[in-house]
C-alpha cells in the first residue's frame, strides 16, 4: 500500500497497544472502526449506483 509522502508510521501505544494484545493473545482481529465505517459508505454507495 503506497502512502502520502507526509503520512509516517507511529508507534502503537495506550489503549490501541492494549486492543493489539488482547486481539493477538484471542485469536482475534484488530479492527479500526474508521475503516469499517468507510467500507459501509462505500457498500452503500455501489448498491445505490447498482
């Protein structure tokens, strides 16, 4: 995946870093909740435009 050039990687910490742990530790995934939301606009929209 290709980034802006101003967009850098940051470290993981504070609760994001706890959400990781106990994703890693259940065998779960880690979810960002922006993504989900722009993935249902854009669900929404492809239905609306069939």
């Amino acid at each position: 995946m290709k980034y802006p050039l101003q967009r850098q990687s940051q470290p993981v910490s504070g609760i994001a870093a706890q959400k990781v742990l106990e994703a890693i530790d259940s065998d779960k995934g880690v979810v960002n909740d922006r993504m989900i939301a722009l993935a249902a606009r854009r669900r929404q929209k492809a239905l609306k435009n069939g």
